[in-house]
C-alpha cells in the first residue's frame, strides 16, 4: 500500500534521512521504532508532505506522492495523529473533528458516528474546548480528527507520549480494532517494545536515518532488538 523508496531528507545543512526505504503492507500494523533522534518523525512528516525531501519516491497505491500537498494526500486515504497531538486548543471537541470533512471526497458534513461508538467521551465532552481536555481525552480527539477522514491508511506518531496507563491500554484496544476488525492499515511510530508487539503485525527498526532492520513481529526477536 504505502512504499517509501531511497527517500533523502534535509534540515538546512543537517541530513536527517538517508536512502530510506520503509513498506507497510495493506491491512498491516507496521510498527516503526528506533531511538529518539533517528528520524522515526522525520519520516512521517516526508510521507504527509510536511517536510521536503530531494530524491526517491513516496508511493501510496501505486501513485508517487512527493508532488502533491500535504492536504491531497490526506484526501486520497491517509489520516495523521502527529506527535503531541496538536488539537486546535480554543475548538471544541465538535469544531476539532468537524474540520476533517471540508476533504472528504463524497461532500459528507456529518461526523461519522463511528467515531463516538470509538471514542465515546468524544459524544459527551462534544461543547468542551479542545485545551479543557486532559492528555488522554485529547488524544483520542485527535485520533478521532484522523479518523473522520476515514482514511485506508492511518499513521500514528507515539500515541502514548504523556498518557496515562489506562488510557494507553484503551487506546491499543482500539488501534487492534481498527486494523484487525475494520482492516484499516496502520503505521505507527513506537518505542515500547510492550506495546509494539501486542499491536504490530510488522516492524521496521531505524538507524541514524535509515532502515536496518524489517519483518514480521514474531521475527523482532530480542536479538534483533
């Protein structure tokens, strides 16, 4: 569904990625993990078109992506939870999930209702501001942004970063619902070995920005680790 292929990215002087290659098979949850600094961000960012890369190609169902802005590649199928979350704080929780419709191909203008039966805090909290919500509430807020878009391909930036634990459980329970119940092919950036592994179908471990190691999750073994 989505390759990355000998992609190069570049902050002012400093290269970030280095010919990186990354595939997330269709119907996957493809776990991408490596230490902090080794351009596990950078890469999504190259894959959303937030971040400009020079060479190699970016493909989703079979189209090169490096071309097109940022917000048709949200319109052709993929959904983003950034890093931090990056709700719109001042928005309530309905004005938050309501901008995702304004791409939707088909012109709906209702959130779908499958997001509440997700996310059923969401419903409750509908008139709360998006800043009044807790670290937890407001990831499932913006997960929920994403899903509005109901996108073929939703890609998750460190989910957990700041959450509480149970929080961190129901959210892996619906990230596995998503992808083995609906089908919906998930690239997730992760550091918690726990976590990756219970959700994961695949990995890709990267290295100073680049990709050194890729499988099945039964394959990450603790000597590929």
């Amino acid at each position: 569904m989505l390759t990355v292929d000998q992609v190069n990215l570049r902050y002012g002087q400093s290269q970030i990625l280095w010919n990186m290659n990354l595939t997330v098979r269709r119907g996957s949850c493809t776990c991408l993990m490596g230490r902090n600094g080794v351009g596990k961000t950078t890469t999504l960012r190259a894959i959303m078109g937030l971040a400009p890369t020079f060479g190699g190609q970016v493909r989703f169902n079979g189209a090169n992506l490096l071309k097109q802005p940022a917000h048709q590649r949200a319109r052709i199928g993929i959904g983003y939870v950034p890093q931090g979350r990056e709700i719109f704080p001042q928005l309530t929780v309905r004005e938050n999930l309501q901008v995702g419709l304004g791409i939707r191909p088909n012109g709906l203008e209702a959130v779908p209702e499958r997001i509440f039966e997700l996310f059923p805090i969401l419903k409750q909290f509908l008139h709360r501001r998006g800043g009044d919500l807790s670290g937890g509430q407001q990831q499932q807020l913006a997960i929920g942004r994403a899903l509005v878009l109901e996108p073929e391909l939703l890609i998750l930036d460190e989910p957990n970063e700041g959450i509480q634990p149970n929080i961190v459980r129901e959210i892996g329970d619906i990230i596995i619902r998503l992808n083995r119940e609906i089908g919906l092919t998930v690239l997730l950036v992760e550091q918690k070995l726990p976590f990756a592994r219970r959700l994961g179908t695949d990995f890709a471990i990267m290295e100073k920005g680049r990709t050194v190691a890729t499988g099945t999750m039964p394959e990450l073994t603790d000597e590929v680790v």
